[in-house]
C-alpha cells in the first residue's frame, strides 16, 4: 500500500453571482498530457519541413519563422519548469480576480 498522497493541481473557478467550481488534477496528468504534447509538436516540425515557402515576401518570412524555431523545444523547457514547480507542496501557481472573475490554481 502507498503511503505518500499524490500531488495534485486544485483549480478553484469562482464567478460572482453564480456558483464557484473546483476541480482537481492529479499531476501525473499533467505531465503525461505534456509529454504527449511534445511528441504532437515533433510532427508538426517534420509536417512543417515539408510545407512549400510561398512566393509572397511577407507570408514567406513569417513561414521560415515558424519553421526556425523547435516548437518541441520550448514545450520540452516548460515541462523541465513544470517539473521543478511539483517539488513545492502548497504553491500557488495561478491566482487572479479580473471583474467579476476568480481563478486559482495552487499544488496540494
């Protein structure tokens, strides 16, 4: 039997006038949900390559911009940072109020 809980991301959803929701993550998750993520941007890298670069100067430069920069790189560095937030329990991630709007996320 475990004795260690697992970690999870609590998302506290609150509106006012209305009814707040929370719901909860378990961060095992997360972080298969982001691996999978990288594997989809790796394809998209090897469907972009063999994406023509069209003649239209403006169109083209946006392209080879897309094309320069690996998508699986920085979804690859923000997992490393998702990963070094999990060591702290208790962490609020998230917490904004804009209007009549509340978000939270915080690690339990």
């Amino acid at each position: 039997m475990w004795n260690k809980s697992a970690m999870v991301l609590m998302v506290r959803v609150k509106v006012q006038r209305r009814r707040g929701f929370t719901f909860s993550v378990p961060v095992w998750v997360v972080d298969e949900f982001i691996e999978a993520l990288t594997d989809l941007a790796w394809v998209g890298e090897l469907a972009l390559k063999h994406v023509p670069v069209p003649r239209d100067e403006k169109a083209s430069k946006h392209l080879c911009w897309v094309k320069g920069i690996p998508l699986r790189g920085i979804i690859a560095a923000s997992h490393d940072m998702f990963k070094d937030l999990y060591r702290y329990k208790g962490l609020d991630v998230v917490d904004v109020a804009t209007g009549d709007i509340q978000v939270k996320i915080s690690l339990k």
